[in-house]
C-alpha cells in the first residue's frame, strides 16, 4: 500500500500520525503546501508576524527521526491572502500539487489529507485526476468554524466532505455537526481521536525536570500549551488567575503559558494591569520535544478553549499521567469522562475555571490510574483504526 498525505505542516499530531502509520504500509509520501512570503515574517517588527513564522520553511516539517519510506514533499508558491481567509487557494494548490506528481512520478493507491481546507479540496481534485480512494481527516476549525463563515466557505467545504470516499472526524461532536449542518451520510464517517507519542510523552521525575527548567520546586504550577489566539480563551485563563491570586490569596501558585501568537501583546498588557507579572509567565513556543519536560513538571494542563476539535496536547498530558482542567467543548468532555481525569467548565467562565483550579490543585490524583487510561490513544493505536479504513476503500 502506497500512501500520499497531503497536510498544511509536517510535525506534532501529523507526524506522529503518518510516522505511527507507516509500520503497516509500502511508502507514504506527504505533501506539504509553503509560501515563500511567510519568509519575510522573521523581519517584520509586528507582533502578527511571530505567528506567521511558524509557516516559514524550517518551521513547516519536522524530520527528526523519519522513517526511510516516508517522503516528506515542500511544494512552495505564492499568495498574499493568508489560508484562512484565502477562498482560491484549494485550486491553487491542486494545480500545483498536480504538476509536483507528475513532474517527481510520485505513485500512490490512496489519498489521506488532513483538514477540509484547503488540503481536503485540492485533495478532491487530485483523487479525481489520479483515480484514488481519498480519506479526508476533518479535526476541528474546518467542521465548526471555516463552513459557517460565509456561503462560499460552507460551499467549500460540502465540496471537499461530499466526494471524500471516507470521512474521519475526530471527535462526536465534529460528528453531529458533518451528519446535521453539513449532511454528510453517518455511514460514510468515522469517529478515530487524536492521540499522542508515547516514546515521548511519557512520566519522568518532577523534581528532575523543575530542575531542568529552573522552576521553583515549592510553586503549584499549571501548564498551558497553546497557540496564543482567541478561541485558545487565554484571557479567561488569566481573569481566574486574578480570582485564584488574588480573591483566594493563593500565592504559592505559578501559571506558565506555553506557546506564541498573535495576543502576545495582549496578554502581556493583561497580565501586567491585574499585577500578575509574578504568578503568570509567558515563556513563548518551545521545541515538540521539550514539552513533556514542561508536563512533568506541572500539576496540572489548563486548557481553557472556546472551541476545540480533540485537542493533542490534552492527550499528551494524560499520557505523562499529568490530570486535566479545562473547557467542555469539542471533543474533550468525550475524553474527560470521569473526575479521575480532569474537571471541567463551561467556556468563557473564569470563576467556574477558578474554582475546579483550586479542587484540582487540592486533590489527591491517581497519576498511574491516568497513564494508563491514556494507553488507549497512542498513535500506535490510532495508526491500526486508520489503516482499517484504508483497507475498506481498497478492497
């Protein structure tokens, strides 16, 4: 079997995913689309521009560690509209992406592509020129989001789910919305979760690795890891830190923030009006490789997103065996089924997020019971539900 993956970067789930699936297959070859203005970015003074870095070529694709028959492809163009907003960039790219396989005689039996947008409808394309079986992973901005923008979007988006062969979601939630808003036959889905790397993600000495990090050994410290754009719901992170600072006279307790963006500066500017500068730290975006480091060191994950797919970095946490607080949406409250992994709240309720911080921060964790509850979303066993999927469309 002979796979091409078309995705918007090459590292973190992706990797891990394609890298867990290539045990089982001949060869996967991963298309990954780049556009040379993003290089620009790291010489733009403004804040916005620290988010598009992460597009420049040496960000987009990860290659520690890859398989000798995995093939990773950077098909660099140009646009100026940026991929969330761009709505000719699905045909853009399956020009391009058309001509890159011809050229390199890349064969293939079957498509993977994740997101709908722009990959799952440039991916149509190809499955039609090409006549392969086209598998489109649909995980979360681009089921609940991107087609509810505008008419067009919804219309790109039908696009590309409609003449997919096979849909995986990663979450029932996503499910409900492709079945009820976008009409996507329930036969033709299936529900696999995001998972995590289990060499790498996995329990180590706390006092080790505070050591390691210069933290404090005597800080309760709760981890966020996550890009610092609104529906991440930092602001409501940092408003319950008020609360928990202030109002509980907890001063024994450290917030680290993990990650970059385009609120940086805001966030800054908000933690520096409620006088947080000694209990919230923004320490910017760190190599893959180093987060479990900065898991095993924590108490907790916070995650206090507004929307959610079925976030990786909350099954990497459980992995470490670290417990969970976070929002009930998307796909998390279908993981967090139980208060021996994590509590929960409503979005956008600091208070509430206050309040199940410090049960949290009280409370006795079964850390073993939580590792082991993780077990079952290793990529190893994500990649065999995949290729399960695989096998039904080629027969």
């Amino acid at each position: 079997m002979r796979v091409l993956v078309i995705a918007p970067h090459y590292h973190t789930f992706i990797k891990d995913s394609v890298e867990a699936i290539s045990r089982y297959v001949d060869s996967i070859d991963v298309l990954v689309h780049h556009n040379y203005l993003s290089e620009l970015a790291p010489y733009m003074p403004f804040s916005y521009f620290r988010h598009v870095e992460k597009f420049t070529r040496k960000n987009l694709v990860d290659l520690t560690g890859l398989p000798s028959n995995v093939r990773v492809h950077v098909v660099s163009t140009v646009y100026f509209t940026p991929d969330g907003r761009n709505t000719k960039l699905g045909d853009k790219l399956a020009k391009l992406f058309d001509r890159y396989i011809t050229r390199h005689k890349i064969e293939f039996d079957l498509i993977h592509t994740h997101f709908t947008w722009p990959s799952g409808y440039a991916a149509v394309k190809l499955s039609k020129k090409f006549n392969s079986p086209l598998v489109i992973t649909a995980h979360g901005y681009d089921v609940y989001d991107l087609p509810f923008r505008s008419e067009e979007w919804f219309q790109k988006v039908k696009f590309a789910l409609d003449f997919a062969d096979h849909v995986i979601t990663v979450s029932k939630s996503n499910f409900t919305l492709l079945v009820n808003e976008l009409s996507i036959p329930a036969d033709k889905i299936s529900i696999i979760p995001n998972g995590f790397n289990s060499n790498l993600f996995k329990p180590m000495d706390k006092v080790l690795a505070r050591k390691r990090l210069n933290l404090s050994e005597d800080k309760k410290i709760l981890l966020n890891v996550a890009n610092l754009v609104p529906v991440k719901g930092h602001k409501y992170l940092i408003e319950a830190m008020k609360n928990i600072v202030k109002n509980k006279n907890r001063k024994d307790i450290l917030l680290i923030i993990v990650g970059d963006g385009s609120l940086k500066k805001d966030l800054e500017k908000q933690i520096k009006k409620l006088n947080l500068e000694d209990y919230v730290k923004l320490v910017g975006a760190r190599p893959h490789d180093e987060i479990p480091l900065w898991m095993n060191a924590a108490d907790l994950l916070v995650l206090p997103s507004l929307s959610e797919g079925n976030p990786t970095v909350m099954f990497e946490a459980l992995g470490v065996g670290l417990p969970f607080v976070g929002t009930a949406v998307g796909g998390v409250p279908e993981i967090i089924t139980s208060e021996d992994y994590g509590l929960l709240c409503p979005p956008k309720d600091p208070e509430c997020l206050a309040e199940k911080i410090l049960i949290a921060l009280d409370k006795e964790w079964d850390r073993e019971k939580i590792r082991k509850y993780a077990e079952q979303f290793t990529w190893e066993r994500i990649a065999k539900q995949t290729l399960e999927v695989y096998k039904k469309l080629l027969g």
